[in-house]
C-alpha cells in the first residue's frame, strides 16, 4: 500500500510545473490519469532528437523524466464528445492538476464552474505563473522570468555590485520546486473536501511559491531594511575561482584567524580575492583544498551535475534519483518512507496507451462507442 491508493486524478499538466506536481502525486501512489490531445500533445514530448526516432512522441527522455507511473489519454478536447468524456472522467476522479495558461480551460468550457457540476467534491489545482487573479495574471513566464519577477535572483549572487543570477533554461528554478509544494498543498485540500463535501480551486503561483523561497529577506525589506545578497552572517571574503584543471572552487574567509592564516600564506596584508584567485588558478583543485583546509579556509568543489550521480550499483542511488523499469535513471523524491526510497512501478505512458482502459474499462462505455471515438479522431494514439 502507498499513501495515496485510491486517489485518482486527471492531468492536464505539461513540461515541469503541472507534470511534476501530478508526477509526485502517481509516486505517492495516486492513480494519474495523464490528458493530451492529438492537436496539443505535451511539449516535452518534443525533443532534439525526434527527427531519428520512429513514434518520437513517445521517445523524449525529459517526457519519461517526469511521467513515470501515470497512464496515458489522448482525447481531442475541442470537440464535444471529448470534453463530454473528459467531463465523465472528472466524475470519479478527485483531483485536476493543470498549469495552462490562465483562461484556457475556460476557453475550452472546462473551466472549474463546470468541473464542480460534473464532480460537486472535485480539488482544482492551478499551478499558474502569476496567479489566476490579479495584475499580473495574463502574462506568459518561465522559470527564468519568476526567479527575475519574484527578487529572487536579485539574492543569488555574492554582493550587491555584481550581476543578479538566473538558472535559465537549464534548470528553471521554480518550476522544480513548485510541484512539492503544488502536491502537498492538494493532498491537504483533498482531506478537506472529503471532510466538507465541497469542491476547491487551488492557485498556486510560481511567482508568489518564488518569492516565499526568499525567507526573512522579505521581513527585512518590509520593515525598510535593505536586503544584502550574500550570507546573513559577516564574511571577510567569498568567492568561486577555477583551478588549474578548470575545477571551480566556493570560498570563504569568515574569521580573523583564517584570514591571517590566508594572508600570510599569499604573502599580502590583507585579503586580496584577485591573489587568491590566482593562487587557486595555478593548482590542482585537490591540492588548492587540502591547503585551504590546513589554513582554516572553508573551501569546497563546486560540483558539475555530470558528476553527482552514481549510478554503477543500487546502493550507490540516493533517494533523488530512481530506476525505471527499463533500468535507466529518472527523478527521484527528496524522501523515504519507512526508509524505502521511491519506486518506478512503471515508465511514463506512450500516448493514448490507457485510452481503452479508460473508455471501457473505468467509464464503462461500450466496445463500439470507444471505436466510434477512434474513428471520429476524438481519441488518438499519435499527434495530429
């Protein structure tokens, strides 16, 4: 048994933000029940190398990254058989993940006022960019803009004087963490409307999810301090400088005695970051922090994520990272349960691979009427 057994849920979520989320809920055990249509498949679908692949939709590695454990229904929700199904599927579900676009559910007449009709005790989750509401409410983001929007990278730097820091496209910040905080906050309304009977849309804003990353550095601003970019305690000297070998190295200097130690080493007066970054530059990165460390210099590799996993033996796997079935690596949990670490029950779905499943066997429609829809193109096996 897991957490989640019997939960089912309908998602409409694509890329990272809406995926992901829905994605931790399949892993906690929930029944994810993943919605495309043949006109409007999920980007990650998309990959650079889709031109080589035979059915490339259903190759994309980022698709499998964050997909695993759902099922697969491509149904064309512009036409009104397949928002009529989608709507029978919303019946007996509990929860609707989606992170479109504000108004594109609307659009589609799917919006939360007609869910709530087809399900009275149904658990909305928008995972939107700046809120359903508000100002800000129809602009298009990505994780690069919320980190710029929301103050974020205006911190992420070492001093105030330098470049403010964007993860970009690589990374994408908010997205990866907006989906722990999406899924826990809908396991937590879930309780509640099984408690009160009643229907809730959730809005969870990346820019606000963003901003609340940013801790007591809000408080101060609100109080008319001025935030300082850097650690909150006094430090002599910070910096991250290559080695020899092209290693970078974080440094800091956050005591008088290491700073003498430094400075005396170096040969200078007073702590000087361009000597020491040529010093650094001239050594092996090994040797560059076995030195520092005898000088009482808090120093430490900064990591390439090319180096982080170990994957040759299951025990060397952390939490973070899992094993599909098909033996390749996939994003993991930051937890355990019991000590266990999370479990690929299966690799993400190809598309529309539940569609029969779902017509048939759960909604309980006829063998004809579900060849009826293949035949109409309402449900679909491949993009359009």
């Amino acid at each position: 048994m897991k957490p989640l057994d019997g939960l089912r849920v309908v998602d409409l979520g694509i890329i990272t933000a809406g995926a992901s989320t829905s994605a931790l809920l399949a892993d906690l055990g929930a029944e994810v029940i993943k919605v495309e249509g043949p006109s409007y498949i999920d980007p990650f679908r998309r990959w650079a190398g889709a031109a080589d692949v035979e059915m490339w939709w259903n190759a994309s590695p980022h698709f499998h990254f964050t997909n695993r454990n759902k099922k697969s229904l491509c149904v064309d929700l512009k036409s009104e058989r397949g928002r009529a199904l989608l709507l029978d599927l919303v019946a007996v579900s509990d929860v609707v993940v989606e992170n479109f676009s504000v108004g594109v559910l609307d659009r589609l007449g799917l919006g939360f006022d007609v869910l709530q009709r087809a399900n009275p005790r149904i658990v909305l989750g928008s995972v939107s960019s700046q809120g359903v509401t508000g100002p800000d409410a129809g602009a298009v983001s990505f994780g690069s803009t919320l980190e710029a929007s929301s103050g974020f990278a205006d911190l992420v730097r070492y001093s105030a004087d330098e470049t403010p820091f964007i993860s970009g496209q690589a990374l994408n910040y908010p997205d990866q963490v907006v989906s722990l905080i999406a899924s826990g906050l809908i396991i937590a309304t879930v309780i509640e409307s099984r408690r009160t009977g009643l229907a809730r849309h959730i809005d969870i804003s990346q820019r606000e999810v963003t901003a609340f990353m940013l801790g007591e550095k809000l408080v101060e601003a609100a109080h008319g301090l001025v935030p300082e970019a850097g650690p909150a305690a006094p430090v002599l000297l910070q910096g991250i400088f290559p080695s020899r070998e092209g290693q970078w190295i974080a440094v800091s200097v956050d005591t008088d005695v290491a700073a003498a130690r430094l400075c005396g080493h170096l040969g200078c007066n007073a702590l000087d970051a361009g000597k020491l970054k040529a010093w650094i530059g001239e050594r092996a990165a090994a040797d560059a922090l076995a030195c520092l460390d005898r000088l009482g210099v808090s120093a430490s590799l900064a990591r390439r994520v090319s180096d982080l996993p170990r994957l040759d033996t299951p025990e060397a796997v952390g939490p973070a990272f899992a094993i599909a079935p098909d033996g390749k690596p996939v994003k993991g949990l930051p937890w355990t349960i019991d000590g266990e670490a999370m479990k690929v029950r299966h690799t993400a779905p190809q598309l529309g691979e539940h569609n029969r499943n779902v017509v048939v066997d759960l909604l309980r429609r006829s063998e004809d009427d579900y060849h009826e829809l293949v035949a109409q193109g309402v449900l679909a096996q491949a993009p359009a």
